[in-house]
C-alpha cells in the first residue's frame, strides 16, 4: 500500500482551498498579513486533518481486499457429538426351513395325484396315493383272522376265569390274537405310507413325478412344497465379528433383483463357527409385507455391529497423512469471526462408515476444523475462514 506523501497531500489541499474569492499561499505570503498568514495555516490543518481521517478510512476498507491475498483462505466446520453407527456389508440368500421335496415312504405305480402345481394345502391334506400292490387285500384278510381270534381268546378267557379248560390253551388263544393284531399294525401303518400327505400349510411350487410312473423311498421325489409366510435372510458372517452382532442387531435388506429394501433385525445367532470357512451364520427376518421374495434370491445385508450416540465424526476425505503415517487434520483457534490460527491435531481413529470416521483422541466436540483447503496452510499459519458449517 502506498500512501501519500506530505508535500503531496499539501499540495491537494492547498488546490481542495483554493477559491475565486481566496488569495493564493503565494499572495498571503508575499502581501498578507500576520493575522492572514496564520488564518489560512488554520485553514489549511484543519482540511489537512479531515482529509486524513478519509484516507484512513480507505486504507482499512483496502486491507480487507488485501487479507484475501496476505491469508490461506479455508473452509471450516464446528464439531458437534452425534450418533455414529457402523455397518458390515455381506451377501446372503432368502430361505425358509419350510422348503422341501417330498420322497414317497412306499415303492409302487403312482396311481393318482389329487393336486395341481401352484395350489395352496393344508397340513395333512392327501396330495397322491400310491398303488399297494395287494397290499390292502392282505390287510383285510389279516383283520378277518384277527377278528377271529379275538373271538377264540375272549371265550377262552371266561372259560379260564371260570377255571375251566389248562392255562396252556388260554395263553395260546392269547398269544395268536397279539399276533394277529400286531400283524394288522403293521400293515396298516405300511398302507398308510402309500398315501402321500401334506406336511404343512404351504403351495405346492412343483409335481416333479408323473402318473403313472414307479416310485421309490428315498429316490424318487413327487412334490415341492413350500411355505412363504416365514422367509428368513440366510447369511455368513467371518468370525471376527463375534460378539458384535448379535440377536437383535438392525440389518438393512436390499434384494436387487426386485429393487426391495428394508430395515429388519438379527433373529437368530448360530453358536457354531464352520471350520471350513471360519464363519458363523445368521438370519434375518423378512416382514410378510415385502412382496415377490423367492427362495435363494440373493439378498445385500448391512449388519449394525457398533453404534454410540455421542461420536467425534468428521469426513473422511478431509483426513492427511505424515511421512510415518499417522493420520492428523488441523483444527482452528479463531481470532475473530472470520481469522484463525491452524493448530496441527494428530488423531487417533475408530470405525469408518460412508465416508464418515470416528476420531476416539485429538478433537473436541467444540472444536472447528479445516474441511478445504488443509493441504495448503501449515502448523501455526494463519487463515481465513470463507463458510462455516455444522457437522449435522
């Protein structure tokens, strides 16, 4: 800034005083007075002296578009605590545990299926039946004699409380007639296995097996069941998360495919971590009001393993690193609204989280730190602050 001289702000005002009516200096000093000379000299201190106080005004007014050159020029934010809450993401699968194939318990011609695929059941409804091969024949021919030899033991057992007839005869009679029962028994519950039943309420989802085609235990399957009111999210989680997630844990559900996504929790921990992989499972409730989810549809879980409601947050790009590697910011003691000091805070981390981090040591809640431009000021600098915002 260059400010005027003396002789230079005399001449001004020597012009500024100057009038029609007015002798010049050179005419007060060469005809005028004492009294002349001394009052223009007043004159011209006084103009002298407004004229400074202008100048002063316009000089401070400069500094101000000076400053913008002379300072860093930064933006800052004020910390304030707030809730932090960290998420893992992992992938898992939509499941229920009530969906199954059903295997025929009978070998035989598959005679009749009673059921259409898509078709709603209930538990116990009668969905096939399988041909006896003779079977039921046997069964009735085994009741006839067992009606009959319950006949012969009930006559032999008022004989025997009368003490009439051996003991030998009454336990023979008694003998045949369990035998016989057994027999029926069995048979009927081998019949049984020749009617295929529903196991739960559900929609049968698909008839693998034909009419008309042999079927075998365990070999053939006839039908897909399933049961959709009761869906669960299915997932992996690495063991080092033990301990951190637990029943309970808010989760956030994303199902692509169907473009779905919900707020849900933990239902269920498993207690084993598989040696295979080192992970331990999880469910995740789905509410019956989310539509079109399918069994194995892939789902994106982010899991709450962490959360505290008084957090030290700040974004995390605003992070730098030293030639050791320890993370530090700067953080600002203002002298005025507008200019402050950089003050140089190593920080100590904890969790990250869409694009946030946790500062456990090296800021306080009241503190206000550079958000732009750190990377041009240094320790101690001065610097002014364009925007202020609130970390919200």
């Amino acid at each position: 800034m260059k400010y005027l001289s003396y002789l230079s702000l005399l001449s001004l005002l020597v012009l500024m005083s100057c009038g029609p009516e007015e002798k010049s200096i050179d005419e007060v000093l060469e005809n005028g007075t004492q009294a002349e000379i001394e009052q223009k000299r007043k004159t011209l201190n006084t103009s002298m002296l407004d004229l400074k106080n202008k100048l002063k005004k316009l000089d401070e007014k400069l500094s101000e578009f000076e400053e913008d050159y002379t300072y860093a020029l930064v933006e800052a934010m004020e910390l304030e605590p707030k809730a932090f809450k960290h998420y893992i993401k992992i992938l898992g699968e939509a499941t229920t545990d009530e969906n199954i194939l059903i295997y025929p318990e009978f070998s035989g011609n598959l005679k009749d299926i009673y059921i259409d695929e898509g078709q709603e059941v209930k538990k116990g409804d009668v969905l096939a039946k399988i041909d006896d091969g003779g079977v039921s024949n046997q069964l009735a021919e085994l009741k006839a004699r067992r009606d009959l030899a319950k006949t012969r033991f009930e006559r032999q057992k008022r004989l025997w409380d009368q003490n009439i007839g051996s003991e030998i005869q009454f336990l023979e009679a008694e003998t045949a007639y369990e035998q016989l029962n057994n027999s029926v028994e069995q048979v009927e519950n081998q019949l049984k296995k020749s009617v295929i039943y529903a196991p739960f309420n559900g929609k049968i989802d698909e008839i693998i097996t034909d009419r008309g085609q042999v079927v075998s235990p365990g070999q053939t399957p006839i039908f897909r069941i399933l049961n959709l009111d009761q869906m669960y999210v299915s997932a992996n989680v690495p063991e080092n998360y033990v301990g951190s997630i637990k029943v309970g844990s808010e989760a956030i559900v994303s199902f692509g495919a169907i473009e779905k996504r919900f707020i849900s929790e933990v239902t269920q921990v498993s207690s084993n971590i598989s040696q295979n992989n080192r992970n331990f499972r999880v469910k995740v409730a789905i509410p019956d009001s989310i539509e079109f989810v399918k069994p194995n549809l892939i789902a994106t879980l982010e899991i709450n393993n962490y959360k505290t409601s008084d957090a030290i947050v700040i974004p995390e790009d605003i992070l730098r690193e030293n030639a050791q590697g320890q993370s530090f910011t700067y953080a600002l003691t203002m002298e005025n609204d507008s200019l402050g000091v950089a003050d140089f805070r190593e920080l100590k981390l904890g969790k990250r989280y869409q694009g946030e981090i946790e500062v456990l040591e090296g800021l306080n809640t009241s503190d206000i730190v550079v958000t732009e431009g750190a990377r041009t000021i240094k320790k101690g600098e001065k610097v002014k602050v364009l925007n202020f915002q609130k970390n919200n």
